[in-house]
C-alpha cells in the first residue's frame, strides 16, 4: 500500500464546473497536509495547506480534511483551462520542526473549453 | 520560485563520474531539501537540512551525498552517477512560521541525464 494515494487520472472536466480531487494516507501520525499544482515541465507550485479537520478556502480553492477517514480532497471551482495541471497531494509528520513530505504521484487534470 | 535557484538547470553526464548539483536560496530559511522526481514514483526525498553542517538521509539516499556549508547552499553530489540517476531533481526551502505552520516552496528544478 502506498503511503499516500492519488487517482492518476485525467480527470476531464468542462469549463466552468467543480474539479474535485482525493488523496488518502496511510500514516495515522501525520499532521500537515499540502496540495502542489504541477504544470507540465516545471516545479511543483504551493497552492493550499490544511493541518486541521473540516474545510479550508481561499479563493476558488476549497481542502476538506478528515483525519478519522485519512483522507483529504481539493476541490476547485469555476475551472478555467489554465487550471489543467498535475495536482500533487503531499502529507507530513511535523507541523513544526524539519517537515518531511510524503507525496503521492499526483493526479492529472483536464479542464476542457 | 521563492527565492530559489538551482544550477546546473540542464546536464548530461556519463556513468561514473561525479556530479554536483546546486541549490541557492536568497530567504534566509533554515530547512532546505533535495527531491528527485520519476514517472509512476512522485517526488521522493533524498536528502534534507535542518541547519548548516546538519544534515539527515530522506527515503532514496543511497548514491548521494549533501552539504551545507552557509544557509543559502545546499549541494547535492552523486558520488558516481548511474543510469537509475537520470531524473529530475529539486530543491525546496521551508522555514517554521510563528504559528507552527511549515510550507515547502520548490526551486525551478534540474534535469539530469547519466548516459
């Protein structure tokens, strides 16, 4: 079992609609939780970091955390096209201290006109 | 890219020779990281700072070695690089703010293929 799982995707959607993407983890431990966004041949890009259960939005992102399900989704809404990217679900131990990040293989998506 | 620059950002070596990879970071952040990226693997730890001259081995250290020296270098070297070492490789910086929270923010990256 992967230590954090993501749906490699495509995931295809159309302009203007909700893109909802999951990660689950398999360590109980960890506390900090990050979505990168990946466009292709360039560095991961920090977009949205959660360390609590529920939800957290800024702009059109929303993270939803449930610690108990270990689980841990990104939704975007209003997609546009430049949101087609590779979107990477990272975890952690620390919420302090050195950070190490677990990643998962990111999921691919396609925001269609 | 935060304040961060890699170097080389291209190269191409032969099997066995040493190579060495630079991460300069202009943030003064304390933590700074190196993670290689492969097709079906994500991006994998290989080694991490917490300081000058501290140092720790991340989940795919086997073949490489890092120092850092000043707070704003953190060298990678492949002691003798192999064909399973063509990848792509990035540093990240990350600094612990006042409430806890801890980001990581990535350089621009290097690709580096061992022929």
């Amino acid at each position: 079992q992967k230590e954090v799982e993501q749906n490699s995707g495509p995931l295809s959607v159309p302009e203007g609609a909700i893109a909802s993407l999951n990660c689950t983890y398999s360590d109980r431990g960890s506390q900090s939780f990050f979505w990168y966004r990946q466009y292709s041949g360039k560095s991961p890009e920090l977009i949205m970091s959660i360390y609590s259960n529920g939800d957290k939005e800024d702009g059109r992102f929303t993270a939803q955390l449930n610690k108990a399900s270990q689980y841990v989704s990104l939704l975007i809404r209003d997609s546009q096209p430049s949101d087609s990217a590779t979107y990477l679900c990272a975890v952690s131990r620390g919420q302090g201290g050195g950070n190490k990040l677990t990643f998962g293989t990111g999921t691919q998506l396609k925001v269609e006109l | 890219d935060a304040g961060i620059t890699q170097s080389p950002r291209h190269k191409v070596t032969e099997t066995g020779t040493p190579v060495t990879l630079r991460c300069h970071q202009t943030e003064n952040h304390r933590y700074m990281y190196w993670y290689r990226q492969d097709p079906g693997h994500g991006l994998r730890l290989i080694h991490y700072s917490y300081g000058v001259k501290d140092t720790d081995k991340g989940e795919v250290s086997d073949g490489y070695s890092v120092s850092r020296s000043k707070t704003e270098d953190f060298l990678l070297t492949l002691e003798s690089a192999t064909s399973s070492q063509t990848s792509v490789y990035f540093c990240a910086i990350s600094e612990l703010s006042g409430t806890g929270k801890h980001e990581q923010y990535f350089g621009p990256g290097t690709r580096l293929t061992v022929t």
